[in-house]
C-alpha cells in the first residue's frame, strides 16, 4: 500500500502536466494531423469550420527574404523538395535557393552515387538548374546512375484541389567509362521527363506522382576490341507516392523502367539495350527544416521487353541506403546579412 499511494499520485501529476501542456498550446501550433478536418465535430460538439485558403506567405517557396529576418526564422523555411528518390517531381526548390543531396548503399558492392544525387539552384520559383544521377543500370548488372546536367520545370498554372500540377524535366547526359579486361565502355543517357502530381484535401496526408521518361540511351566499346556505338530511344513509365505521416516525417515510395546495358564479355558481339525495374521504399524525415534524411531499400528486377520476365519475385539485387538533402537559402541570408537579394 505504501508504494501504490505514490505511483497513483505521480500518475494524476502526469496527467496534470499534460493537461495543462495541451492548454497552453497556441492555435497556430494547432496544425497537427489529428486536428478535426471541416465538416467533422469537435470535442465541444460543434463542427469545425472549413480552413482559411492559404496566403502568399504560405504558399511560397523559401524562406521570407527581409532585413529584420532572424537566422531561426530564415532556417524555418518553408523548404520543399524536388525528387522522390529517383523520379524528379513537379515542384521545384525555388528562388535564391540551393539543395544539395545525395545517398550511398550500405552494401560494398554497389557502393556508388545513386540517381537521388542532386545539386539544384533555383531559377525564379519555375525552374531549377541541376547536376544529377540518373537512374541506370550499368554492363555489370548494378543500379550504377549517369551523370546529367538539366533544368527543371514546373508549369506556371493556377492549382486547384483534386486537379494535377504538371512539369517537365530535360537532362543532357554526360559519359561515364567503365573499363573490362582492357574494354572501355562508354555509357550516357540523355532525358526528357514529363511529370505530375495529384493532390486531394480530403486525404491530405496523400501525394500521387506519375509520369514517362523518354530517354536516349547509347553504350560504345573502344580498346582490346572494335564495335560500333549503339543507341536507342525508350518510352519509360514511372510513377511514386508520399504518406504524410507527421509534419516531420514521410513514407516514400517509387518504381520506374530504367535503361539496362548489357554486353557479354570476352566475345565480339555488341552491347545491347534493353529494359531494367527499379524501386525504392523508404523514409523521410526533416531532422530540421533545412536537413533531410532518407532511408530506404531499393530493389531491381529483370525485365523482357518492358514487362516483368517471370514476376515479382524476380529481384536480381537489392540494397539499403542512407541519404540526405541539404537546403542553404542563400538569398535570405544575403537580405539578413547584406540587404542584396530582399523580397
């Protein structure tokens, strides 16, 4: 009896505390998930009240560019992301911004830079300039991306609910060589990627992605042996989805067709060009608003002709992978610290 008398005491001060926490909460703290969506009642039995459309403020892209600006307040944000993992999206980062981001696989043998490499400067809240990996899969079998410069846009329309966004994405590729007992091989692809995204208010939490990459992909081989250069144009689906789990933290999720070079060494024959599935499930979560970190598994699968070649079970690597992106709104920073570059 002695001991229950300060357990039920420190539990009733518990739940005191709590109280007393959830009260003094302000409304503008008040935009948690769980809050009543409109047309739902509230705990006093009233209903709640469809929310205000959002401002400007919140609308944009980037922090506030002003003078009086705190740094806590330019890092705050808002800072929106321009790719899933792979499959760029139809926001871009926007104005006097630059996004760093990047992640590598837990497992030695791939060990490489995947397509979610990205170093993007905004281009007036339209359009981002990027160096990026894009997803392929290399002569030996691996989700090894090439390299591309590109722009980024997304089309200056009105949004409305339940209405998709769209954008457009264009990539040059930039050769990478590889070399096999004495045969270089050059690799490169080229993109042109045309994105959307569905949003719906009345399941908020959710974000649709879709889309078709048409690649150029062309493979050479130079060295110990002579052969031609072969190219070829491919039409690749790709599609991905957000799950908005807490303002922090997501469940992301995409798969895609990717070009898949193939050669058999030691023989004069050709390399080929043909098809490879990719896909990646993981998390995302804004340690700050400015840091993001992903973990995911990816997976690839044998293909035949654009189709699986004997189902899902069919995975022929896999991998885990830590990653991160990096938001430096340079422009709030040069208004707070020089005056330059103020809205």
């Amino acid at each position: 009896m002695c001991m229950v008398r300060p357990l039920v005491i420190a539990i009733l001060a518990a739940a005191t505390a709590g109280t007393a926490y959830a009260q003094s909460v302000p409304p503008d703290g008040a935009k948690a998930l769980d809050a009543p969506r409109a047309g739902e009642t509230k705990p006093d039995g009233t209903l709640a009240e469809k929310q205000p459309a959002k401002t400007d403020e919140e609308k944009r892209s980037g922090p506030p560019r002003r003078r009086e600006a705190s740094l806590r307040q330019v890092m705050k944000g808002p800072f929106r992301s321009s790719r899933l993992f792979a499959m760029p999206t139809t926001d871009v980062i926007g104005a006097y911004m630059l996004s760093l981001s990047g992640d590598g696989s837990f497992l030695q043998e791939t060990g490489l830079l995947t397509s979610a490499g990205v170093l993007a400067a905004g281009f007036g809240d339209i359009a981002q300039l990027e160096y990026r990996h894009s997803a392929a899969i290399s002569i030996s079998g691996v989700n090894a991306p090439l390299p591309g410069v590109g722009v980024q846009i997304k089309l200056p329309i009105p949004e409305f609910n339940a209405v998709p966004a769209f954008g457009v994405a264009f990539r040059l590729g930039v050769p990478r060589v590889e070399t096999f007992d004495g045969v270089n091989v050059e690799e490169r692809v080229s993109d042109l990627y045309l994105v959307g995204r569905l949003h719906i208010d009345q399941v908020d939490w959710l974000t649709l992605h879709g889309g078709t990459r048409v690649s150029s992909a062309q493979v050479q081989l130079s060295g110990a042996i002579e052969s031609g250069k072969v190219q070829r144009t491919m039409w690749l689906p790709t599609a991905g989805y957000e799950i908005r789990m807490n303002k922090d933290a997501s469940i992301v999720g995409e798969v895609a067709l990717a070009p898949q070079f193939r050669w058999m060494r030691g023989t004069q024959d050709d390399p080929t060009i043909g098809y490879g599935l990719l896909g990646r499930l993981g998390m995302r979560w804004a340690l700050i608003p400015s840091v993001i970190i992903d973990g995911s598994i990816g997976y690839q699968l044998e293909v035949a002709h654009a189709r699986l070649a004997e189902g899902p079970d069919d995975v022929v690597h896999w991998d885990i992978r830590l990653g991160a992106e990096v938001f430096v709104p340079w422009g709030a920073l040069a208004c707070r610290a020089t005056g330059a570059f103020c809205d």
